[in-house]
C-alpha cells in the first residue's frame, strides 16, 4: 500500500494517473470512494459525515466561516479511516495499490504504515491552490453541484480558507510522526515529481 495524500488542488490525482499509466499499480480513489461512505456511515460514528447525507448543494458551505468549516471535516476527526480500511482490504492483493486521497492526516494514517516511505503528503502553495480550484470550478454546472447557488467567489474564498487551516493541520502532523511533505508549486514538471514518488514507493514500471 503506498498514499498520496496532503492538501486540495496539489495535483495527486494526476499524479496518480501517472503512476497508474507507467507502474504496475492499482490506485484507490479516496474521492470517488466517498460518495459510498455516505451511504454506509451512521449519525452514532459519524455524525459529520452523516450530516453530509441528503444535504443539498452549497449546504455546508452556507453561514459557515472557514474556520468553521474546517472544524467539521469529517477527516479531521478520524471518520474515514475506517472506510477506507475497509475498502482497501476488499481489493485485490496482487499489485501495490496507490491510495489517492486528500482527507486523511498524518496522524491517523502513521499507524497504519509499516515504513515511512509508503507515504506522501503533497501540498500546494496557496498561488498554485487557488489557480486549481479556479480552473476546476471554472465550469458553472461543476461549480453548482458543488456549491449550488452560493456565490462563486465568496464560497471559494471560504474552501481556500478552510483547505489553508487543513494544510497547517497537515504540515504539523506530518513532523509530530517524521512523515515527509512536498511543496507543489508548478516550478517541476509533474513527470518529474511522478519519477521521484515512484522511486520512494519502489515501484515496478509496466512491461
């Protein structure tokens, strides 16, 4: 098992995909995943996670500061983990599975590490963060399934406010338990970057 976790908008899911194209993986999409999280999770073990269920778009984003919104993440309280778990233990064993996926902390996923190597936290500058999430959002039937009809620059202002709290959160974690960070911030082609992450994980290329 190898992660690619850290911050929104760092390129993991790209670089997943390199991975998956060049190396003898499969990889696990912790985004995806979620959507079947939401119907399995319960209000008695995880009550953020449940209040997400039925919510309408924008909901959670709606009188919430960004700190407020960071502060009900459902992975910062641990709630996914055991999703996750689960859902690792279920896919087949015969090739190293890369596990992409933003929402889980240093200090839940060390325990579940057998070398520290096995792990990488990316996270991107706030300039390359914000260009992301622009670009991703750009798109207005993307933006309103999303954040439904909340205005698009104050709801981004707000997730860029809550995904900086997330990475400081991360950043700490990640030296409490000496699990190593990666700044992304567009100077590296993501080629190169995939080279080194495939080093660290001692991946074996495609034949």
């Amino acid at each position: 098992m190898r992660w690619i976790a850290g911050g929104t908008g760092a390129g993991k899911s790209t670089l997943a995909r390199i991975l998956a194209d060049q190396y003898d993986v499969a990889v696990y999409d912790g985004d995806r995943a979620e959507h079947g999280w939401l119907a399995r999770c319960t209000p008695q073990r995880h009550p953020r996670l449940a209040a997400m269920r039925g919510a309408p778009p924008g909901e959670m984003w709606r009188g919430r500061t960004s700190r407020q919104l960071f502060q009900t993440m459902a992975s910062l309280h641990g709630e996914t983990v055991g999703f996750i778990a689960d859902d690792l233990l279920a896919m087949p064993s015969d090739r190293v599975i890369v596990v992409d996926y933003f929402g889980i902390l240093p200090g839940h996923l060390g325990p579940l590490l057998r070398q520290r190597d096995q792990a990488v936290f990316l996270l991107p500058t706030p300039r390359f963060r914000r260009e992301a999430l622009a670009a991703r959002y750009a798109d207005p039937v993307r933006a309103r399934a999303n954040w439904g009809s909340n205005d698009l620059e104050s709801t981004l202002a707000k997730r860029l406010g809550r995904d900086a709290l997330w990475d400081e959160e991360v950043r700490r974690q990640a030296d409490d338990h000496g699990l190593d960070v990666v700044t992304i911030d567009g100077g590296a082609p993501v080629a190169d970057l995939a080279g080194q992450v495939a080093a660290r994980f001692a991946l074996v290329p495609r034949a």
